[in-house]
C-alpha cells in the first residue's frame, strides 16, 4: 500500500508543465486551492475541474500512475463522502430506514465535498510529480525572498522544505523494508484486536525513527563537509526563467478566481 503514495515522487518528462516555472506552478496550485472552496455554484465547480484535467493531460503523467496513487487518497474521499452523507439533514428525504436517514441534501454535499478534496489532492500532487526538488526549493525560496524583511529565513525554509519532499519516497521506503523484514519474522499487522494492531506497529516505528534521525545527521555532516553555511552569499547554477506559458497559467487562474467570486455572490 505504501508504494502507491505520489506525494513527493518525481516523474521525469518534457511536458508544458513540466518546463513551467516553479514559482508559476507553486502560485497557481495555492490560489486554486485556496478559491476551489469559495464557490459551491456549478459554474465555478466545472470550471475547477476542468482546470484539473487540463493540467493533468498537459502534464503527460501516465494515467495508470495516477490511478495507482489514488487508492489510498480514495479511501479518505468515500469515508468524507458518508460522512456529508449521513449528517446533512437538508431536501427531501431518499431512504430512510430505522438506523440512518439519507437527505438530498447529504448526497448533494457529500458529492461537492469529495470532488473538491480529489481536486485538490490531484493538483497538489503535480507539483511534485513534474518539479524536481531542486527547482521546488528555488521556486519556494524565490517566493519567500520578500518575506526576509521580516526576519524570516526564507532560503532555510525552502531548503527545509524541499528536503522533507525529496525524502517522503525515501521513508516511505525504509518503512515498506521494516515491514517486510518484521513480517518474515512472523509479525502480523491484519488479524486480532485493535490493540494487538497497534501493539504490532512498535517494531515498524522504533526502527524507522533511528533510520530518519541517522539519516538526518548523516546528511548534516555531509553538508558541514561541503561548507554549507545558509543561503547567505550563494550564487544558483540554474536560474529561474519565467516563460508566456507561466504568465497563461497565472491568467487562467486569474478567471477561474473570478468566475469564483461571482458565483459566490449569486448564489448566496
């Protein structure tokens, strides 16, 4: 199950996403997830969801990979689903039987709800499916550039940031080898109580956090070897460009934002 977790992979491609600037990506996603829960208007709905599968065809990420990575994430989706379903007592009522009454109300917001998290769950993934580490960290410092007024290290930040990306595949990893090994020692992680479960879950953690904290350090030293002292001084060997596709992307947005907005005030 761990294999089909997409947050934090790369996949290596030449499509117009993958050749968009970091920081044109980084704001788009953040502003269409910040307004895909402005507007419950079906204008605005379909507008987001074929922004969604706009991206994901000019993204070229194989369809099988992205169903793959959907599994767990659809889980989360159908139990958000039942519960909008279930607690929603709004419209005229559909079933009713003695334990559980089901409104039109519920199918209708459960619907909403769970169209909006795969919305937002597929875009967020992109970035990481076609950015490389790398340029997400150049990208997110970039962003946070204006913030250092503040005080806040941006370049430290960024640079925390992309590290803990890059190692999610890493962890995820080591976890599947943990519980392997355990299972080949007659560990089982699916039969008896919750309790013997849980019980069960002590040898895959204790072992995974000594993995990560020797990582860590092992990775520290790595850095003080190589002179790292921060962002202060350091020149970049790849630069950042900002192409037309960038500014269409932000465009895009830009009207999906609109469109938001405005059917928000008509349908209220």
């Amino acid at each position: 199950m761990l294999d089909n977790i997409i947050i934090g992979q790369y996949i290596p491609g030449r499509s117009i996403v993958h050749q968009m600037d970091p920081r044109a990506k980084l704001i788009s996603v953040f502003l269409f997830m910040v307004f895909l829960f402005v507007s419950r208007h079906p204008l605005a709905l379909g507008t987001a969801f074929l922004i969604t599968i706009v991206s994901l065809i000019l993204a070229k990420v194989p369809l099988r990979f992205y169903i793959k990575g959907m599994r767990i994430i659809a889980i989360i989706i159908f139990i958000t689903f039942l519960l909008h379903l279930f607690l929603t007592r709004e419209g005229p009522v559909l079933v009713e039987l003695p334990f559980v009454t089901v409104y039109l109300g519920g199918v209708i917001e459960g619907g909403i709800v769970a169209v909006r998290v795969l919305m937002l769950v597929m875009m967020a993934s992109l970035i990481t499916l076609t950015t490389t580490p790398v340029d997400l960290t150049d990208g997110l410092e970039t962003l946070m550039t204006p913030l250092k007024k503040i005080g806040l290290p941006a370049h430290e930040l960024a640079f925390t940031m992309g590290i803990a990306i890059r190692f999610i595949p890493t962890l995820l990893d080591e976890t599947s080898k943990i519980i392997k090994a355990q299972m080949a020692r007659g560990a089982n992680f699916t039969h008896g109580s919750i309790w013997r479960r849980l019980k069960a879950l002590v040898p895959i953690f204790i072992p995974l956090f000594v993995q990560s904290f020797k990582r860590a350090e092992d990775l520290a030293i790595a850095m003080e070897a190589r002179g790292y002292e921060g962002g202060e001084g350091r020149t970049k060997f790849r630069q950042l460009s900002w192409q037309n596709k960038d500014t269409v992307s932000i465009f895009v947005i830009g009207l999906f934002i609109v469109i938001a907005l405005s059917t928000r005030v008509m349908y209220s």
